[in-house]
C-alpha cells in the first residue's frame, strides 16, 4: 500500500522551500561537498577545513543528506551523484547557482514577491537601493558566483543544444550576452573548424580569458566588450542568444534583437536558447524562473509563439522552436 502523504504536511513541505534553498546555499559557501570529494569524512573534519561550528555543520549536513545530497553513515558522510552537483569542478556545477540565488539582491528580493505580484514588476532595485547589475558592479565576489551560476545553468544547457541542433561545420559564432562563454565553448570544441566572438558587458567577459585559454581556444575565440543594447560584432554567421531575453521585457527584447539584426548577414541565424514555456500548467522549471524575472527584473519566459511575435516585430522570422532533451528550447529566427 503507498504512502499518501496528507495534504496539510504536502503542504508544509512547499512552504519550508525557502528554508531548503538557504540550506543548500549554506552548504555551497561552505564547498562542503568538495571537502568530501576524496572520500568520506564526518562532520567536524568538514567544519574543521570549512572554519565552522562543528555542531551546526553536523546538523547541516545530515538535513543535506536527508534530501539525498549525502549519505550518512554514523558520523561520516559521502558524496551521492546529488552532492556531486555541487562540486566547483565538475561539468554543470550547481555550486555557484546555490550561492547566487541565495545571495543578497536575490534574496531581499524574493522577500517582497507579494508585491511583485500585487503590483506586477520587479522588486529587486527597490531591496537593495539599485538595480541588480548595479549591484553586482559594485560587489565583484557576488557578480563572479552569478557569472558563474550561468555558466553552470550553460552547461546543463550545451550538451542539449548539441544533441538538438546540428551548427555549420565552419561557421562564425557571436555569442551574444554570452557571460563566460559556456554554451560557445562546448559549440567549439565539437566542431573545431568553426570559431566563436564571446560579447558581454567588459567587466562580465574578462573573466573568461582564463578558461578559454586553459581550454586551448584562445586561438578561436575573441572577447569582446560592449553593450548589445547599441551594438553586437558584425559577420556572425550564427548570433547566440542564451539566457538574454528573459532578462527583459518585449520592447527591451526587440532592441536587443534589432540591435542583432543590424549585424547579421543574410544567410545569418539568430538562435534564442532559453527555458521553453509551456502554454498551460504542465509542470516545468520555466514556471519558476518566469516568476524569478518577475521579481528580479522586467523579464519573463516565453513560449515559441510569443518568441516569433518579437522576432516579427524586430524584423526577424521565427523558421523553427526546437524543443531539446532538457527544459530548454531552441528559437531559430532568420531574417524576414
């Protein structure tokens, strides 16, 4: 016979959400889950290395191993494929999503979510006195973890873009909004023919010279600085917009992409990689991140039809939605 959790602690478990997201988060500063990459440990090693209550870290961890980030053996704890996620150095890390989405700017601002649906707009320069990239131009630890969050929400992204779209074995790819240029790398690396212009704002795109050159790219790729708002790298063969769009509202997003199109060729692509909307409640992530742009800025998630009416007012046509084998689809527009 199942077990029919009663509606009343269904609900508790809903409500208690928050307090999972600051538990996670907490264990994500602490980089406890690296602590036990080499094997097991128990709770005071880790508060040992991690410069914290012994006790409380204890407490931490076996609620961490309750919802199956750890196993729990006595007093020892060990990583599970979960915990593992949550490791700075693995591909698709979710360490650095944690911890932005627990910081300050998103926190204070989810505090007023009632008023963000009450009124219907972002709350987030009202939390913290500024808008949030403001924000995170004056606290560069805060801005690196958000940088990296989406390169870790890119990585889960990349290998369900290539398994889903199949690019020009030679093509020049603008990576536009691209952050450390996650999703633009894993596009290279498979076809090592084609190179790649990495744009964002100048102080976002320096912190990805490092890793291109780790990665031997440094040959194939150029990083650019700049505002996609008064112009993109002309020539692409391929613009890459992932993650941009649902940062802004419509008449935002039409500048973006008139911006686009006045650097495309006429053989060029536009491809818009984000969450994909599903047109009634069927259960998806872009749900909660479309809430998320509500509350943090003027954005929100689309479904493919509302992408081809700002492609249409942009001037652009939206050719194909692909959907890929994650929560992410692929808009491909060309020029109308």
């Amino acid at each position: 016979m199942s077990h029919q959790i009663p509606p009343a602690a269904q609900m508790m478990q809903f409500v208690m959400g928050s307090w999972v997201s600051q538990i996670v988060g907490a264990g994500a500063r602490l980089a406890v889950a690296d602590h036990l990459a080499a094997g097991a440990k128990t709770a005071e090693e880790v508060a040992q290395r991690a410069g914290a209550n012994p006790d409380a870290v204890f407490r931490l961890m076996r609620a961490l191993a309750s919802l199956g980030i750890f196993t729990m053996s006595g007093r020892e704890f060990s990583l599970t494929p979960l915990g593992e996620t949550l490791r700075a150095d693995v591909s698709g890390s979710m360490r650095a999503f944690a911890i932005a989405e627990t910081d300050h700017v998103h926190w204070q601002s989810w505090g007023r979510f009632p008023n963000a649906i009450k009124e219907g707009r972002k709350m987030s320069a009202e939390a913290v006195g500024m808008e949030p990239w403001e924000y995170y131009s004056k606290h560069p630890q805060d801005a690196e973890q958000f940088s990296r969050a989406m390169s870790g929400i890119s990585g889960l992204a990349t290998a369900p873009v290539l398994a889903s779209y199949e690019f020009s074995a030679k093509a020049k790819l603008v990576d536009v909004g691209g952050a450390h240029g996650a999703l633009l790398r894993g596009i290279l690396e498979k076809y090592p023919a084609s190179t790649g212009v990495l744009f964002d704002l100048p102080h976002v795109v320096e912190g990805s010279k490092n890793e291109i050159e780790r990665l031997g790219l440094g040959g194939r790729v150029e990083v650019v600085g700049g505002d996609f708002f008064k112009q993109v790298p002309a020539g692409g063969d391929i613009y890459l917009l992932k993650h941009v769009l649902h940062d802004w509202d419509d008449a935002k997003c039409v500048s973006i992409l008139e911006t686009v199109k006045k650097a495309m060729k006429p053989t060029s692509r536009v491809l818009v990689v984000e969450f994909a909307l599903p047109e009634d409640a069927t259960p998806s992530p872009a749900h909660f991140m479309d809430l998320n742009m509500l509350v943090m800025l003027d954005g929100r998630e689309r479904s493919p039809a509302q992408y081809g009416a700002l492609f249409a007012d942009a001037g652009l046509r939206l050719s194909r939605f692909i959907p890929t084998p994650s929560p992410m689809g692929i808009a491909e527009a060309v020029l109308a």
